[in-house]
C-alpha cells in the first residue's frame, strides 16, 4: 500500500517534472498522511496542466452518505477498471500524486522499521491516482486515492506493494481522458524499474503523523534502525 508520503523539493522543480501552466503553492511536508488535501495534476481537454487540490480517502459520486463511509486511501492497480468503487474515475478521471518520497514499513524482528523510497536523481515524481467528485448540501468535495501495484525487487524485501509511479514520457497518456484503452493504461503501472530509486531506513518519528519535519527523511543511525 501506499499510506504516507512527503513533498518538499523547491516548487519549480514540480511546475516543471509536470509542465504545469500554473504555480505549485503547497508548503514542505514531509509525513502527508490520508484525509489531508493534497496537490494533484490535472490536464484538460486541450492538453494544458493544472494542480489542483482534492482529500485524500475517495468519495464516488454515488455515495449517499460519506460520513457513513471507508474511504480508500489506496486502490489496486489491477482491479481498479473494473471495480465499481473506481471504475469511472479510472475510465475519466485519472490524475497524477506529486511526490518526493514515499514511505513502507518492513517487519524487522516483531517491530515495524519504516523506509523512505525516493528517485536516485531525487527528483520528483508522479503517482498514479484516481479523482472523484461528491456532490453534497454544502457543494462539491473532490477526493483521491492512490493505484498501487506490485512490489519491484528493492521494495519487495520491504512490502508486498508500492505506488504505481507513472514514467515521465507516459504523463500524457495517463492524464488523457480520452484514452480509453484498459490495456494500454495498465501497462503504464507497471512496478518502477528498481535500478531507478533508493530505500533505506528511516526514524520512527515518522509512525506519528503528528510528526513533519526535515529530519524524518534522513538515514537512521544503525543502532536506531535496529532498535
């Protein structure tokens, strides 16, 4: 799964990973956990790349009652066409998760040790991620969950999951709304090529999301990763 990641490169490296037309304004954070709104990329029907900001837990549009709800944080890559919960934000809706890093947690000796998983070139990057509109009494909540997908061979030592990242020349192709093609969508969320990014142990401040700061993305000391 993918339940916890960071953003906090400066923000003209992620208007330009994603050519957006317009400003990325989000402050650092560097423990972004489910319910908070989040940036997403967006493009519309001429081809132009907006951020925009939406929940992270889906809606669908035909909940009743969301308060009465689980809304998932995280959706599986191989079913999401085809289940009802995602299935339309799949067909349309379909956006990108800016990103500098994201968060597992292995089991090391009964304890669960959480690793930050980041590009080589510790550049940005963009998750594959489903949009949803709910419309209530008091106006429209835009919501979002997470496609993920099976663990590569660097991560498979360390979950069972890892986010579906989408490559840089295949952004096109996922944000068109026009590409209708299951199969070609699936084969852009493929495990992320592990020669490509780096793991490594991290403090476990970051288990509380009441935690953000700079110095949960640095290495553990070994005797504090073998605690």
């Amino acid at each position: 799964m993918c339940g916890r990641y960071a953003i906090y490169g400066p923000h003209t490296r992620h208007r330009d990973q994603f050519q957006a037309e317009d400003d990325f304004d989000f402050p650092p954070r560097y423990n972004i956990a489910p319910s908070l709104v989040l940036p997403l990329v967006r493009q519309d029907a001429a081809g132009h790349r907006h951020f925009v900001m939406a929940r992270w837990g889906l809606i669908p549009a035909w909940v009743k009652d969301p308060a009465q709800f689980n809304r998932p944080v995280n959706a599986k890559a191989e079913t999401a066409a085809i289940k009802p919960m995602f299935r339309q934000a799949f067909r349309k809706s379909r956006v990108l998760v800016p990103a500098d890093a994201f968060y597992e947690w292995k089991s090391v000796a009964g304890k669960k040790q959480p690793y930050l998983i980041r590009m080589r070139d510790q550049s940005p990057f963009g998750m594959a991620g489903l949009l949803e509109h709910w419309r209530g009494p008091e106006g429209e909540i835009q919501t979002f969950t997470i496609l993920t997908t099976e663990p590569n061979p660097l991560l498979a030592g360390i979950h069972t999951r890892m986010p579906a990242i989408i490559r840089r020349e295949d952004y096109g192709g996922w944000l068109d709304s026009g590409l209708t093609d299951v199969g070609v969508l699936q084969r852009m969320l493929q495990p992320y090529p592990d020669r490509l990014i780096e793991a490594y142990p991290v403090g476990r401040q970051v288990n509380s999301p009441a935690n953000d700061g700079a110095e949960l993305i640095e290495p553990a000391a070994a005797e504090t990763a073998s605690r």
